[in-house]
C-alpha cells in the first residue's frame, strides 16, 4: 500500500514501516498521535483505529471533491446561460441603498414613499445612484442601449424614464419590505429614447431564509408585441360590441316601420289609397334594408371562414351601375350618374359589384355630402375604374386604410343610424376576389375608387 497526499513530492514529517510511506502532515500527526515511532507504525487497535480514520478521511476529501465539481459545474452552467440568454439579466447590488433605508426608519419613516419623500421620478432619481450594477449580460447590453461598461457601478439617474416609475418603485418596495421576490410592468426605454413595453423581474437569493440583496437578479422582458396584441384584441372585442349595438339599430328602425304601416292597413281597410300606396312602398323600401343588411352578414361570416365565392364574367360595368341606379332604393335618389365611356367591359361577378356599389352609396349617403356622383371610366390598360365621389368633409389620412377593417367607422353622422361597420370591409374584399382593388383619397372630395380589370387580363 501507497498513500501520498503530497503533490510536491515533499518529505514533510514522513514515516516508514512495512512498505508504507505517509506524507501529508495531517497524517503524520495523527500517527504520532497513536504512538507511531519513526520508521515504524503504531500496532494493533492503533492501526485498525488508523486505518478507520484514514477511509473516513478518504470518503469525506472524496465528497468535498465531488461537490467542488458540481459547484464548478453549477457555476460554468449559470455562467453559460447568463451570457447566452436571449433574456437581459443584470446583477444588482442593493446594499448601499438598504442602509439608506435603515436610517430612514431610525428616522421615523413608516413606509417607501413616506421615505423617498414622494413617488415621482425625480424623488425616484435622487435614490438609483445607491443601486450598483455589478454584472450585465449581452442582451442587457442590447435592450438598454449602453454598453455593459457604461452600464456597470451605480446606476444612472438618467436611465429613470417616464413611465417606469411602477417598475422602479416596485424594486425599492421589494429592498424596503425584505421581499426576496419583486415583479412589474411598465413602460420602459432604451438609450436612444424608443419606449417599450416591459416586464421586470427582481429576485434576491435567500441566505439563511432571508434575501440577500447584495446579489440581487434583475430580468427585463420587452413585451410590446403582446401587448400590442391584447390591446388589438380589446379594441376588437370593443368594436364587436359596438357592432352588435348597430346590427339591434339598424334591425330595429326598419322593423319599426315594417310593423306600424302593416299594423295601420290591417286595421283600417279605408285608407286613402296614396297612403296606402306611399305605406306599401314604405314598407318595401324598409324590407329592401333589412335584405342588404342580413346579405351584408353573411358575406362577412363567409369571408372570415373563406367560404365565399364570386363567379367572374365580363360584363359591362355601366349597364350594372345603371340598373342599380333605377332600383329606386334610399342611397340611389339624387346620385349623378357621369358614365365617361359608353361601355366599359370588366371581369366582376354582377351580384357583387352591385353590392359593392350599394355599400359605396350607402356610405356616402349616410356620412358624405349632398352631392353624390357615380363616374365610370376606363384606364390605359382597359381596366375600368369606378369612382364613387361626394361632398362631405372627407377622413383624416391616417384612417383611410383603417375604414377597411371590420367594425370600424371613421366618424358618426348626427341624425343617421349609426353603421354596422362591415359594409366597406366586406365591399373591399369582395373587390380583392374579382381581381380588382378598392381603395380611398380625399382631394377636396371624398373619392371610393374601385379599379377592376379587364377580360383578357384574366383570361390570359
């Protein structure tokens, strides 16, 4: 047997004896312990109790090897994943800033805001110096905008932006009340003044069940995309709502008048006969409305679950627009028809351009001006173009695309129902599956072009 726990080679207090050389000072002090000479070990139960103590002593050296290994391994992992992460990470040194704190309550302070002498930025600003950065990863770097040296030692007031108050007070609140764990939205910014939304999450390790914020872990999320997406969401929830309170309308004014001048010529026979004739038409006039809405429906329900279909033909878009014209419905009295060619030939499905134009009309008799034109010409490559043009105020740029979208208006008409809000989304749809397009512009006049094309591009 060889035992040699010296890496040196050194022959530090040494014994011999039957083959055996022992080293290590720890060692040799236990054997003179037991009585061993030198040359010669101890005998009998001195060299069992040796020998027992000697595993004993193995098996622990093994175990703290063991668990240096493990931590060395923790270590390289956390190392690894810190600077990899995708997540900015920040190490945060919180003590300066609690023994600040400390004085505050000798002082009489009963809670954070009593202490910061406020909660706005500049009481907020006036403390951050005591906070000290003592790590950063390369996503940190990313996210904030200043390099990971700049970013190191006391935290720059100027970085406390408007809008991050929330998630700055909730790390002070965390310090304050000794909670090991601090969460926060908020609205953050990065060096070069883009604002973002943001998650944070502050985590201190618990050292005897209590948090250490000498090591403090900072994590910010840019959550923007989410948060874009919930309110997207709630602003279409909100626009669903106001869909259902106009669908109720524009359902009930028409039923209204359906049911009074039925009721009135079931009830009395002996009307005159004009105002049977003017009841009767009302009543079908009215009817007509409830049709086009109940179409305009479900065209929408079909074209959110992709099941409407357009059968495009050529057909010549001005004697279309000329038998709508003569239907004799509300939005067609007082609208200039100015066909600028005498026929203008286009692929379209005639159902749905007539909804469309309908949809167009409808639109500007309820939010246009008084003067409502119907102009068809043709274009260079034979494509035929429809402007639907009046006189009212027009829309902001900014919403010209966005009156496109379901359930959306751009303004109200005081005295008019208000409008379901898928007339124009459905009509420009319906426009995409013909081939064509329809879009808005406001040149003095409100201007609704729908652009559709001609036979032999189709066909070809």
């Amino acid at each position: 047997m060889y035992f040699d726990d010296s890496t040196s080679g050194s022959q530090r207090g040494s014994v011999k004896g039957a083959g055996l050389r022992f080293t290590h000072p720890l060692v040799t002090a236990r054997l003179a312990e037991l009585g061993a000479t030198d040359g010669e070990p101890p005998a009998g139960a001195a060299w069992r109790h040796f020998v027992e103590w000697v595993s004993v002593l193995y098996g622990e050296v093994e175990e703290l090897r063991a668990l240096h290994r493990d931590a060395t391994l923790d270590r390289s992992s956390f190392e690894h994943l810190f600077r990899h992460s995708p997540v900015p990470i920040m190490q945060q040194d919180y003590s300066r800033l609690k023994r600040w704190m400390k004085e505050r309550r000798r002082e009489g302070a009963r809670d954070l805001v009593e202490a910061l002498g406020g909660e706005d930025l500049e009481c907020i600003r006036s403390v951050v110096p005591m906070i000290e950065m003592t790590a950063a990863n390369p996503a940190a770097e990313r996210a904030v905008g200043l390099s990971i040296d700049e970013m190191l030692g006391p935290i720059d007031p100027r970085i406390v932006n408007p809008g991050s108050e929330g998630g700055w007070l909730a790390q002070l609140k965390a310090v304050w009340e000794g909670e090991p764990v601090a969460h926060a939205a908020f609205t953050a910014q990065t060096a070069d003044g883009i604002p973002y939304d943001a998650e944070s999450v502050l985590a201190a390790p618990l050292i005897d069940g209590k948090p250490d914020f000498s090591r403090a872990v900072f994590t910010i999320i840019d959550v923007t995309p989410h948060r874009q997406e919930e309110r997207r969401m709630q602003e279409l929830i909100e626009a669903k709502d106001r869909f259902l309170a106009s669908v109720s309308h524009e359902v009930r004014t028409p039923l209204t008048a359906i049911l009074g001048f039925a009721r009135l010529l079931e009830q009395d026979p002996h009307l005159p006969e004009d105002d049977q004739r003017m009841m009767i038409a009302s009543i079908a006039e009215h009817a007509q409305e409830m049709s086009d809405l109940v179409e305009d429906l479900l065209v929408a329900a079909r074209v959110e679950l992709g099941q409407i279909q357009v059968v495009n033909a050529p057909h010549d878009v001005v004697a279309q627009i000329g038998q709508l014209l003569t239907s004799g419905a509300s939005f067609t009295r007082g609208v200039k028809f100015e066909p600028l060619v005498a026929k203008a030939v286009a692929m379209c499905d005639p159902a749905r351009l007539r909804q469309v134009l309908r949809n167009l009309l409808t639109n500007a008799e309820r939010y246009g001006g008084p003067n409502v034109a119907v102009v068809v010409d043709t274009e260079g490559d034979d494509s035929v173009v429809v402007d639907v043009v009046d006189d009212g105020p027009g829309i902001p740029p900014h919403d010209w695309d966005r009156i496109f979208e379901p359930y959306q208006r751009a303004h109200e008409a005081p005295g008019q129902p208000d409008s379901v809000g898928v007339g124009l989304a459905i009509s420009r749809q319906l426009a995409t599956l013909m081939g064509g397009t329809l879009d808005y512009r406001y040149d003095g006049r409100s201007v609704f072009r729908l652009r559709l094309p001609p036979p032999d591009i189709t066909e070809r």
